[in-house]
C-alpha cells in the first residue's frame, strides 16, 4: 500500500475547520482567535457530538468577542469624533464671543459674526450626523452580536443537554 504525502480528506476537512488567526488590537481591545488546543479538532471517525459542539461553543465565543470590540471600536470612534466637535464648537463660540464684543463697541462690523454662526451651525449639523452615521453603522454589529450569542446559548443548552442525556441522569 503507496503512502501519499498528500493530506487526506478527514485532515481536509478538520484544516477547513479552523479558524483563521486573527489579531485584532486598537486602544487597548486585543482579540486573537487561534486555537491550538488540537483536542476540540477530534480527528477520530468516533468524534464524539460533545467535542463538536464544543468546537462550535469556542468558535461562537471568538466571534462575540470579536463583534464585541467592533462595537467597542465604534464607540470609542464616535466619542473621539463628537470631542472634536465639542472642542471646534467651543472655539467657534469663544470667537463668537469675542467678536460680539467687539461689534457692541463698533470695533467690528456685525456681518463679521455670519461665518462664525455658520460655523456653529455647520459643526451642530456635523455632530447630528455623526450620531447617525454612528448608528447606522452599530446597529447591524449589534444584531450579529444578538445572533451569535443566541447560537452560543444554543449550542451551549445543547451540550448541557447532551451531557444530561448521555449519563442518564435526568
């Protein structure tokens, strides 16, 4: 009988399985999901459904942590992004002051505050859409979040179940 140096289908399959690495790091959220714990990988025809969903239950779990950091990412995004805007906002209001002031003296000429309320206005209407953007953009990570944690519970009341099941307790 040849040996091949190929990989069979069984070593395939398992390959296939795995989860790619990945790294996810920004502002402190690390996320690496690999798993070099061969165990939940049983290569055994007999591969016992506990170790599968096993397997399922780490996968599920790598996938909430990694939703779970986008979401943190977008948050920590739109907070930076409205603390600019908070900031140009008071610079403008700062400068609007000042001009004011300086207009009720009749140092200045009154159309000379027009850019500076438009400023104002144009950073408030900044600030609104970034609050729309921001959940636009979280509410679809979020129900994939609510997704695979709900698989995750399942497949956790599964192999509660299973464990149950097979040692005949009730």
């Amino acid at each position: 009988m040849r040996q091949s140096s190929e990989p069979n289908a069984r070593q395939l399959f398992n390959q296939c399985l795995r989860p790619p690495v990945v790294t996810h790091s920004l502002y402190g959220t690390t996320v690496e999901i690999a798993n070099d714990d061969d165990s939940a990988y049983p290569e055994q025809p007999e591969a016992d459904l506990e170790a599968l969903l096993g397997q399922k239950s780490k996968l599920l779990g790598a996938k909430l942590n990694v939703l779970a950091a986008e979401i943190h990412d977008r948050l920590f995004f739109w907070d930076r992004n409205l603390t600019r805007i908070r900031e140009n906002q008071d610079h403008a209001n700062d400068s609007l002051s000042r001009l004011a002031r300086l207009t009720n003296y009749q140092l200045r000429e009154p159309r000379d505050l027009a850019p500076f309320y438009q400023q104002r206005f144009r950073l408030e209407q900044e600030r609104r859409d970034q609050d729309v953007n921001c959940w636009r953009d979280l509410v679809p990570v979020i129900r994939d979040f609510l997704y695979v944690w709900e698989a995750h519970e399942q497949a956790r009341a599964r192999s509660i179940f299973l464990k149950h099941a097979g040692s005949g307790t009730t």
